[in-house]
C-alpha cells in the first residue's frame, strides 16, 4: 500500500506547487513596483506581506514534499505534523504582529480573519491530517489537498487585498 499511497496525486501538486511558486513571484514583482511610488513599514510587511509569502512557500513545500518518491505514512503523518504545528506557531507570530503594527492602520474583522483565523483552520487541519492519514489515509490526502488549495487561495485573497491596498486605499507620496 505504501507505494501506492500518492499515486496519481502527482498532476495535482505540480499544478499547485507551481502555482504557489509563480505566485510567489509575481508577489515579488508587485511589491518592487508598488516600492518606487510609496515605502511601507517593516511592521506593516510583517503583519500583512511576509505572511502571504510564507503562505505560497508552505503550499510550494507540501506539493514538493508529497511529489517526493516513496512516501509511507509515518513520513506523510511526520510531515503534515511538522507543517502544522510550524503553521500554527507562526500564526501567532502573525497576530502579535498585527496587534502592534504601527503604519496607522488598525486591522479590521476581515484582516483578522483572512491573516489569522482561516490560516490557523487550515495549518490545524493538517494537524488533524498527521493523526488521520494512520487510518484513513485515503480521505487524510483529500485533506491535506484541500489544505494545500485553501492556503493557495487565502495567499490570492491576501495577496489582492494588499496590492488593492497599496494602489488604492493608501496616500501616496513621501511619508
């Protein structure tokens, strides 16, 4: 079973991880652009961009992860453990850094919501998936796939409310 056990999930974490990785740059890409016309704040990066960027970096690491050969399930149940509890952990990091952003802006609920409380569903989730691939491992990589998506599309989300914020809603100019 063990050999088996990824088969045919290899399309789909190509298409992921390459997706997660052509993000990631194209993140890059805006932030150096958006950079000539106005100078955010280093608490303001912690707190809203290096969290996105972390986001595309865990999708790009679990596609390269569950594309690696020979894979059984204590090193898929270590692996989404090790993926979670990073996750977790840094998702406080991310709340003690919006609490005390000092750009001026105060987070809203959705801020709270999409930086925090869905990050923080999604990294427990694959928790969840470490002890559940031991015994339906079957319906454990479905979730793990769905994490994987979930995390990619609150990325976008997030990566979309900044780039909005930043040529939108912010004064420019010299600060």
């Amino acid at each position: 079973m063990e050999g088996t056990l990824l088969a045919g999930w290899e399309n789909f974490y190509v298409i992921v991880g390459s997706c997660a990785g052509g993000l990631t740059g194209l993140t890059f890409v805006v932030i150096a652009l958006i950079r000539d016309v106005q100078r955010p704040t280093g608490t303001g990066l912690r707190a809203f961009l290096t969290p996105t960027i972390v986001h595309f970096g865990g999708v790009l690491a679990l596609a390269a992860y569950l594309s690696m050969p020979h894979q059984g399930v204590m090193s898929l149940s270590v692996g989404f453990a090790v993926a979670g509890l990073v996750g977790l952990i840094y998702g406080g990091a991310i709340a003690a850094n919006m609490r005390r952003q000092g750009s001026g802006y105060v987070p809203v609920h959705e801020d709270w919501i999409w930086n925090v409380v869905l990050p923080a569903l999604v990294y427990g989730g694959l928790l969840f998936m470490a002890l559940l691939v031991w015994r339906k491992p079957l319906p454990a990589l479905y979730g793990v796939a769905a994490a994987s998506l979930l995390l990619l599309f609150i990325g976008i989300r997030n990566a979309w409310d900044l780039a909005v914020w930043m040529t939108v809603d912010r004064p420019h100019g010299p600060h």
